[in-house]
C-alpha cells in the first residue's frame, strides 16, 4: 500500500516538470502581444510583441511584426522589430531580421540576413538598458 501511494505521488510531480509548448500553427494570426513564462514556436504570424522566459522559436513560415524578446531564440523567418535575447540567438539560413538585435551569443548561418545592428555580450545589456532608461525618462 505504501509503495502504491508513493509511485502515484511521483507520477504528480513529473507532470507538473514536463515542458510546456505555446504553438502557433502554420495559417494562424495572433493580433496583439504574446507573453509566456515556457517556449513559443511560432509557424504562423503575430502581430504585436512576443515576450516568453523561455524560449522562442520561430519557423521558416513564421511571422512576427514586433519586437521579440526572450531568454532564447530560434529563427528561420522573418521578425520586423527589435530582438533582444538574454542568452543564445540562432538564426537560420531563411531568417529576416528588420531590426536591431541585442543578444549575449549570436549563431548565424550562411544566408541570414540582418537589417539593423547588433549588440552583443555586456555591451548589448547595458547599450539595451540605456534606451529604456532613457525611454523612462522622456515619458516622465
């Protein structure tokens, strides 16, 4: 008896450590902000800003018109706006970046273009923080 008690409550916790996927599908439109605390894989388009502590994944059919920000990133389509990535960026071959990107470690493939600047390591935060700092005070 015991023992079935025990494996039953082990059951509970590791469903509660299983990791959680937001999917927006391939021929979906999001109009307005995503926020997420786990990953987002976007295939489809979304109109506003995409902010997740995880990860973001965006595939060679996704869209984001706005800016992304997140502790990582996978892309292989197209982002109109600021990308700001705490960590790891990876662009693939297919993506389109209209915008700056501030990042702490920047993977690129042969073919990925970047329309904008790019900040990286302490300079990117601090370059980052700075506008928003400065942002803050002009709306004061």
């Amino acid at each position: 008896m015991l023992n079935s008690k025990k494996s039953s409550k082990n059951v509970s916790d590791n469903s509660r450590q299983s990791p959680t996927v937001n999917i927006i599908s391939e021929g979906t439109k999001l109009k307005g902000d995503l926020n997420s605390d786990s990953d987002i894989r976007v295939a489809g388009t979304v109109e506003g800003e995409a902010r997740s502590k995880g990860k973001i994944i965006i595939t060679a059919n996704g869209n984001i018109n706005g800016n992304l920000d997140s502790a990582d990133a996978d892309i292989a389509g197209k982002i109109d706006g600021e990308v700001k990535v705490s960590n790891k960026l990876t662009l693939r071959a297919s993506a389109v970046i209209d915008g700056n990107i501030y990042t702490k470690t920047l993977i690129v493939e042969e073919g990925a273009q970047i329309n904008g600047s790019c900040r990286m390591g302490s300079d990117a935060k601090s370059y980052s923080s700075s506008k928003e700092t400065e942002k803050s005070g002009t709306s004061s």
